[in-house]
C-alpha cells in the first residue's frame, strides 16, 4: 500500500472512533455526573528496511475521561446528594463493587438506601446504608454520615462512603454512569477532608459543553469528507500513473 493511502485511511480510522466518542458525549448531555470521554492521538514515522525508508500512519492512543467538575443543580430532594470536588460514591452490584458520581437516591423496600439503578449504596467499610422503618426525615451531612428522624427523635444510622482512586487514570468505564478500579487501590476520604464533600439536595451535571462538542463533531466531519477526497485524488494519480506505464514506448 503506498503511503499517502495508508495515512490516509489510518486517520479515517482515528476520526471515525473520536466521532463515536463526541457522539456518546453528546447524548449524555444531561446525564447526571457523567465524566466526558476525550481521546489522544499520535503520528508516527516507523523506518523501514525497504525502498522509500519510512512509513506513516495516525493512531488513536487512548480515550480517557474528563475529570472536571460538573455544575452543581439544587434540586430540594433529600435523597439527591452531590460530590463536591473529587472523589465517587461507592455502589454494590452482581459484577463487585462500582463508583459513580450520579447520586440521585432512593429508598428500597427493605429500607437499604440505593442508586437510580436499585444497586445499594455501600458505607466506607463496604457495607449497605440502611434506614429503619417508618422514618420521616433524613439529614445526609457533608461526610455522608446519615442521620433519621424517628417518632420526632434523630438517629444516626450509617455513612455513606466517598473514595478517591490512588491511579485516576486506571478508572474504567462500564456503562449507566458507573466506573471500576481495575487496580482495586480505592481509598476511601475521611471527614473534614477539604478536597471533597456531599451536597445534600442537589446534583452533579454532566461535565459535557452540547455545543463544544457537536463543534467538535462537525469539524470531524470536514476533516473526515477532506481525507475521503485526498485518498480519492490519490487513487486517481495511481490510476493514471499505471496506465501511462502501460503504454507502449
């Protein structure tokens, strides 16, 4: 293959997986603490023992998350909770434990205090919160600790736990909003650390620009239409080249 058509089609490939990445950012526009993806790319010259010495190809490197904050939107709901500055709420599931920054709350039959999802909402020790029966308010303090009101006298029924990855590059996504630590090196933060906190009664926006990213899709799709007529020229040189040669003398 020569080279303009190898580098060529080795950038369509890195456009087209950036336009599926914008095109996921974009339709979790108003998904709650949702962290968007960006995506890194290298050029590369390899040196190669064969006439013309170099080749030339695009690669996408990796796709990692944007770990900016997103807005914080009151929402006056005792069982919505934000993350303010770093760190993630810790949730049970059939595949382990999972993190996530969406804390819009409920509250399942038995009492066990879980996400949007029905997944319980795990304390720093690893077990699930649970309220008791018949409660009328509920008070989440900055530190996650959970306080209820039964028959008008407070008490104190758990914690929720926050954690903050030793690594945040091995944080993966698995989809609904939720991410795993391969590593497993989640530590979990201790009260009155000042680099993070709950906000009862509000939540996390997602940290996706609707309008940056559909420019971003747009700009993608004239970069993606020029190399499709780069190649196209470049056919038509070969074409014409060969059939030249082919001519007797």
């Amino acid at each position: 293959m020569e080279g303009p058509t190898y580098v060529t089609l080795s950038a369509q490939i890195a456009l087209q997986k950036e336009l599926d990445v914008v095109a996921n950012n974009v339709a979790n526009a108003s998904t709650t603490g949702f962290k968007a993806d960006r995506q890194l790319f290298q050029s590369y010259v390899d040196r190669l023992n064969v006439p013309g010495g170099s080749i030339d190809f695009v690669q996408d490197r990796a796709t990692y998350i944007d770990r900016s904050a997103g807005p914080i939107q009151a929402t006056d709901n005792a069982l919505d909770i934000a993350v303010q500055g770093d760190g993630y709420l810790s949730v049970g599931g059939p595949q382990g434990t999972s993190y996530t920054r969406n804390g819009h709350l409920q509250v399942g039959q038995d009492g066990t205090l879980e996400d949007s999802s029905g997944r319980p909402v795990l304390s720093p020790d690893g077990t699930p919160v649970q309220l008791p029966q018949q409660y009328t308010d509920l008070q989440i303090q900055a530190d996650g600790t959970v306080n209820v009101r039964v028959r008008g006298v407070w008490q104190n029924v758990g914690q929720i736990g926050t954690f903050r990855p030793t690594d945040p590059l091995a944080l993966r996504k698995t989809g609904d909003g939720q991410l795993t630590d391969p590593s497993n090196a989640m530590q979990p933060i201790g009260a009155g650390d000042p680099a993070s906190h709950l906000v009862q009664g509000a939540l996390e926006g997602s940290t996706v620009q609707p309008v940056r990213e559909i420019a971003n899709m747009t700009e993608l799709g004239r970069a993606y239409e020029q190399l499709q007529t780069l190649l196209s020229d470049d056919n038509d040189r070969e074409r014409k080249m060969i059939a030249a040669l082919g001519q007797p003398a």
